[in-house]
C-alpha cells in the first residue's frame, strides 16, 4: 500500500508536468510499482491493462529483458561518450544508419535529442540556420496547425496550440503563426476529405500571404495524426497536398512524428503511409520505447548540406551534453530490432482489431465519433449527437473519465473535451484489445 508520507512527499515536494498544481496537491499522486506487457500494476497491486503506454511512448511494452539488458551492456562499457570534439560512440553511430536507411527519401542525416520538444526546437534553429545561410534570412516565419501539439519548449510551445501551453507563458511568439486544423468531425468545410484538403490548403495560401509572402516563411509543422489534439485523422492525400504546396512555395515542410513515428500507426514512419517524403522529420517517444529518453531530427541532404556548406570550418552552434547518448542509443538499436522482429506486425493486428472494437461502440448515445489509424485512436463523446454537443466542461469530463476508466482496470487519456484517448503498446494481445473495448464500453454505460 501507498504510505501516506509518499503522498506528503509528492506533495511537498514533486512538481508535476501539465498539471493543475493545486488540483494534484488536492488529489494526491497514484504511484506505479511494476509493468510487463500492456499491463501496469499500481502501489494497491491493481493490474491494469495500458491503454495509452505510458504517454503514448512503450510502444515495445514494458520487461523486455533484451532491452534491460541491451542498456546495462552500454552501461558498463561505455556509459556516455559526448559527441563534441570529434567524439562518438559505436552504438549512435549504428543507430543513426540504421535509421537513415528505413526513413522516407533522403532523410540520411539523424541529429539525437533528448526528446521530443528538444528535438523540435533542433528543427527550429536549423531551419533558420537553412534559411539564413541559403541567403534567405527575411525567412523567419513558421507556421502550425491548431490542435497541434509541438512540445514543451519555449519555442516548441509557441508552435504548440493548445491554450495551457501558452497562458500566462507569453506565448505564442508573434512569428508563429496557426491554421485551421483538418479536425473532419467538426470541420467548417464538412466531412467530404476532397473538401477539407481544399480548406487545409487555401488556409495555408492565405496565412502566407498575410505573413508577407512565401519570401518571409520558413516552414510548416504538421503531425500525420494531431495526437495531443484529440487524435486527429487527416483525410487521406491531406499531407501530401499540403507538403506539395509547401515545395511549390519554398517552405520547408517538417513532419513532427514524435507520437506517430515507430509503428503506432502501422509501419515505422506514418509519412510512408502517406507517400511523403518531408524536408525534416522529428521522433522521440518510441524510438526507445519510453525506457531512456532519445528523440531524433532527421535532416534530407539538401537541408544539411546547405547547413553544413554555409558553415565551411566553422562549428555550427547547435549542441546538448547528453546529444547521442550511448546509452540511449543501444537501447534504440535494440527497440529496433524487437519492432523488426515481430512487433510491427503485431501492432498491425492488434490495430485492426482496436479499430474494429471502437467502431462498434458508435451506435453508443454519448459517441460522436470513433476515429484512428492503426494504434493510434480516440472515441469522442457528446450529449447531443445531432448538435455534436461536447461534454460540459464544468463537470470536468477528463478526471471523471480518467478515474473510472482506472478503476475499471484501464488507463487510457482522457481529454478535457470528453475525447478518449488510445495508444496501447504494440505487444497487446487479442485479449488485451477486446478488454480495452470492453472496458470502454463499460465506462460509457456508467453515468458520466
Ligand atoms: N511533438 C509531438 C507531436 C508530441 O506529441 C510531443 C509529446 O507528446 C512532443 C513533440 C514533445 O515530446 P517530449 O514530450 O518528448 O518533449
């Protein structure tokens, strides 16, 4: 059992991410003892399956021991190398191989971060690296759709557009810029995709134009599924048009792959899917599986060539301490080889079956809409389905939702707009869908 001076503890002393500090303070923290598979078992020893692994990051799932292992090994040998001066070690090197060679196009040049919102904020100074170097330094523009969700960086979180990101944080900075999210539930354009591309695209026309031109723009970021934004599905050729009209307009065009990247949707990379081959794409997340922290940028040839021609001999100023961590690294090539060997597949399954699940709770009065690809899902939920009313926000859906799913033996992400939230690792078994769809529906039918 969880003592009550843990509890004090936390309360004293542990400042939670993207938390209501005195709304934890009131609650006390839930505190995870052990996980192994899709299941995480909490201080009172209740098994719950995982529906959202961790924070949409244990896409391998929790004990693999290859892992555990993989990362001890580096730990004795070799536990950090810094890659300043010259330096490196074998497994970031191996590591960024490998991931050049199954990245879209000309992707062949990976930068290692700690996470994801550093490696955001990578893109963002290269690119105006990019720019300025290429004789474009009126370029400074960037631009993001609403909905998105880019990190938690100073800058990252200006290219973020969800609200608490940026009250009381003077954010976002007046060169970033947002559009309308593709959102086809709730899409001024209507559900027709052909329609909702039209508006994604004529948004994008005329935010650059406002901004002054495409000689003032930098780049574009779009997620291939707006995760933190309730799970947001493009309609199909959605990337692919607007990435087109950002090489017609000379703007970079930067994929943030952070939660879509590494099997949540299906394959490795969810631009694949999409037949897009972006000028900078960034991970974190699953590339170690939540268990070390890694992100990665990849660069195409062109974007690090003209940074690295525009520099010559001189060093281009862009570095952290634990850049390329070892570590974090073997722990990477590992994760690789599972998902490789088993795991994507799986995940593919495992993913019909999840969608398949949720789409059958659709005739149920509180859902609006079922949507996801792959992994990566969310079940919306309203009071009037005809007027798509979303759930009051005074009775505060999310909290309400994230403890009864808990204590029905689930853990998904409830967010405030009463949108369930999916993305359980890709070792899930049969079972273990069917109980996150059963558990769900159970959830529904209790009051809310
Ligand atoms: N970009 C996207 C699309 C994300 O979903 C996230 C985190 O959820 C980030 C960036 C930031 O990553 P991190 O939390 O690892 O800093």
């Amino acid at each position: 059992m969880l003592s009550n001076s843990l509890i004090e503890l936390d309360r004293a002393h542990l400042v939670h991410p993207v938390a209501s500090y005195r709304g934890h303070e009131r609650m006390g923290v839930r505190v995870l003892r052990s996980a192994k598979g899709a299941t995480v078992t909490d201080d009172a020893g209740r098994t719950l399956v995982d529906g959202f692994a961790g924070l949409w990051c244990v896409n391998a799932g929790y004990g693999h021991d290859s892992i555990v292992e993989a990362a001890a090994r580096q730990m004795r040998e070799l536990p950090y190398a810094t890659g300043y001066f010259g330096l490196g070690s074998e497994p970031a090197i191996r590591l960024a191989a490998a991931l050049a060679e199954r990245a879209p196009g000309d992707l062949n040049h990976v930068y290692f971060t700690l996470g994801g919102s550093d490696a955001v904020d990578t893109t963002v100074r290269l690119i105006r690296n990019f720019q300025t170097v290429r004789g474009q330094p009126g370029k400074d523009q960037f631009i993001s759709l609403e909905q998105g969700y880019h990190g938690s960086s100073t800058v990252g979180a200006g290219l973020t557009a969800l609200p608490a990101f940026h009250a009381n944080f003077g954010l976002p900075f007046d060169w970033q810029h947002k559009i309308p999210s593709h959102y086809a539930y709730r899409n001024p354009a209507g559900s027709d995709p052909d329609a909702i591309i039209a508006a994604s695209l004529a948004a994008l026309r005329a935010k650059v134009e406002a901004v002054g031109g495409p000689g003032r723009v930098a780049a574009f970021y779009a997620e291939p599924i707006q995760g933190s934004g309730g799970v947001l599905v493009p309609p199909r050729g959605w990337m692919k048009a607007m990435r087109d009209l950002c090489a017609d307009l000379d703007i970079l065009f930067v994929a943030d792959e952070v939660i879509t990247g590494f099997g949540r949707t299906g394959p490795l990379f969810a631009c694949t899917e999409d037949e897009v081959v972006p000028d900078l794409m960034t991970t974190a997340k699953g590339l170690t599986s939540g268990y070390v922290p890694m992100g990665a940028v990849f660069l195409s040839d062109r974007v690090y060539d003209t940074i690295a021609d525009g520099a010559g001999e001189a060093a281009v100023g862009h570095g952290y301490t634990y850049s390329a961590h070892p570590v974090s690294a073997a722990v990477g090539l590992e994760v690789l080889r599972l998902y490789e060997d088993g795991l994507l597949a799986n995940g593919r399954r495992a993913g019909e079956r999840l969608m398949a699940g949720l789409r059958d709770l659709a005739d149920h009065p509180l859902v609006g809409d079922v949507r996801g690809r792959g992994l990566l899902a969310a079940v919306e939920l309203v009071v009037d389905k005809a007027r798509k009313t979303p759930l009051p926000a005074a009775a505060d859906p999310a909290r309400r939702i994230f403890d009864r799913a808990w204590s029905n033996g689930l853990v998904i992400r409830a967010f405030g707009n009463g949108v369930l939230g999916y993305a359980p690792p890709l070792c899930c078994t049969d079972a273990e869908i069917d109980a996150i769809v059963e558990r769900t529906r159970r959830i529904l039918d209790q009051t809310l």
